[in-house]
C-alpha cells in the first residue's frame, strides 16, 4: 500500500531540497519577496512537486491563496492587511499564469521513493 506524503512528514533536508520561499528555483535573491509568506510559499512548492494533473495544480493554486490571505487578515493594521491581500491575490495570478512550467504532472502522485530518486539525481 503506497502511503502518500504530507508536507509535515518531510525531513528539513527534504523540505530544503523541494521549497525555496517564493518564486522560481532560479538562485536570484528576492526575485519574489517571500514577505510574510513563506510558509504558504513552501507548501505550494511541495503540492507543485506533489502533482498529478490540472486539476490538482487548482487545488493547490487555491489553497496558496487561500494561506496568503489568512496570513494577510492576520496582520495588525489595517494598511498592512490590505497590501498583503493585495500582494496575495497577485502571486496567486503569478502562479495561475507561469506554474504549469514547474508543476509536476505524473501518472501518480510522487511518492517518498520518488522524492528519495529524485533528490539523488538533483542533489
């Protein structure tokens, strides 16, 4: 029986190999501020490793939204709530107009045995 990953059981040198904070895996510092949302960020980097099909790229699309502007609405003033809603809302249109590039479409969610391959091959 294949037990399927949840980003909570991922090893910190999992999680640091598959999530980055936000934006590309293209190594130039802030490129994309992860402002206060890097734990939304690196969740979406592990459902965009995750994958499977379009359908699932919504779902996480959606809950990376849906994270950010929880993060947002937790904020102490009313300024900051507005901007990072705001923030949120255009890196949710990011990743709904450029993601497919980086999104893992599988016949199969990825299993530990893929990350463990994968993380080999791409150290």
């Amino acid at each position: 029986m294949i037990v399927p990953l949840i980003y909570e059981d991922l090893t910190p040198a999992e999680k640091a190999w598959m999530c980055n904070g936000c934006g590309p895996k293209l190594n130039i510092p802030d490129l994309v501020p992860d402002w206060i949302f890097t734990s939304a960020c690196n969740a979406h980097d592990f459902g965009y490793w995750l994958g499977k099909s379009a359908a699932d790229r919504y779902n996480v699309d959606r809950r990376f939204r849906a994270n950010m502007l929880a993060l947002a609405a937790k904020q102490d003033s009313w300024v900051a709530r507005q901007w990072y809603s705001f923030l949120a809302w255009r890196y949710y249109a990011g990743v709904r107009l450029f993601g497919a590039k980086v999104f893992s479409f599988r016949d199969h969610y990825a299993t530990r045995e893929d990350l463990v391959r994968e993380m080999r091959e791409d150290p």
